[in-house]
C-alpha cells in the first residue's frame, strides 16, 4: 500500500524541528520520535547490531558491483522516457525501472529453482531498503552503498538494527531540511506522517 505524503504537513513540522535537541518545539511542549515509535509504526527491529558499511567507491566503480548484485545487466546508455537518465547512472539505480523490470521479467512458480527464489528476494530488498526506507530527495534512486548489507546471509540480515539506523536518517533529514532555503527532504518521511497522525492533534500543525 501507497502513502501519499502530505507535503503541506511535513512542512510545518520541520519549520517546527530544532536541530540542537532533536526535537518538535509545538505550543504544549517539546515532542520527538522515538525508537519505540519507530518499532510500532514499521515493525523493524530496534535492537541487535548496528548498519555500518562503507561509503567507499569500489574499485571499477559502482556500476559492476550492482550488475553482479542484482544478476542481471541494467541498460547505461538508454535514458528512461521522459526524465533524460539511464536507468543505471551514477552508481544509481532507478526505482521506477527497478520496479518495472521486476514486474516484466520476473515470474516465479513453484518449478523456479530455490537460489533464483533467494535472488530475487535480495532484489526486492534491495528495492524495499534503498528506494522506501532510505530513498533519496528525488525518491528515484537507490544508492549502491546499501548492497553489501542487503547480499549474504538471512538471519545476520535479520538481526541489524533498522530501526535505529531509519529514526537517525529521519533525525538527518529533518536537521537539513529545516535549514533556511531548503527546499527538499530524503529518507523515510511516511514514518514523520504516520507519527504525527497518531500523536499530534491536527491543531497543532497550523500556523501560529
């Protein structure tokens, strides 16, 4: 299911976000969201070991490693109708021909073969985590860096912190934005939308 964001709401909570306590100054008070929040409203895991990875190119670039990734060749020279990109561009895959891709090519049954059924999960998670949970600014492009988390076993998979590592992008991405001229925010703003819907009264929200 599809949240359609709220721009006008978001806004007015990060014109409300003070970057020094992390937290919403609204007229009853000092608010926040909290791991807690983050567990209830996603389901991810808030406990076990911490997403560190690196941000290192690798060598030749990030285009092969993704290619080897996602076991199928993804089209560098071919801009995507109307938006002037590749679908691969930058070390960047665009959710949009992710999506496509998966839907045209990909079919399983009950003859597909286990290690095809595994890839393709890897291949949805990847779309899950780099292009829903940490999305860009643009919301249509999945960075590299999130591969090696996503590649390996399931159970080590399972067992990171997304939750805390999700609330602390939130936590970024509204310290940006709240900036003076910023114009944009990336990360996982649904779960701002959501949180507000639950705890603040519509009231709070408006112009003071």
């Amino acid at each position: 299911m599809r949240i359609e964001i709220d721009n006008d709401l978001l806004t007015a909570m990060a014109e409300r976000w003070r970057p020094e306590t992390h937290t919403f100054h609204l007229p009853e008070g000092e608010m926040t969201i909290t791991l807690k929040d983050v567990a209830i409203l996603t389901g991810l895991p808030i406990s076990g070991e911490s997403i560190i990875g690196s941000t290192t190119k690798p060598e030749g670039g990030w285009g092969p490693l993704i290619r080897d990734r996602l076991g199928f060749d993804i089209p560098t020279n071919t801009p995507i109708q109307g938006r002037g990109h590749p679908p691969l561009n930058a070390g960047q895959v665009s959710v949009p021909w992710l999506v496509t891709h998966i839907q045209n090519e990909v079919a399983i049954d009950n003859e597909t073969p286990e290690d095809q059924v595994e890839r393709y999960a890897h291949i949805y998670l990847i779309g899950l985590v780099g292009g829903f949970l940490f999305p860009d600014k643009s919301n249509r492009w999945i960075q590299g860096i999130w591969l090696d988390l996503l590649l390996g076993d399931w159970d080590a998979i399972r067992e990171n912190s997304w939750g805390s590592v999700v609330l602390a992008s939130v936590y970024r991405e509204l310290c940006t934005c709240s900036k003076l001229g910023a114009k944009q925010a990336g990360g996982a703003m649904f779960i701002l939308q959501l949180w507000v819907w639950e705890h603040v009264p519509m009231f709070l929200c408006t112009s003071q």
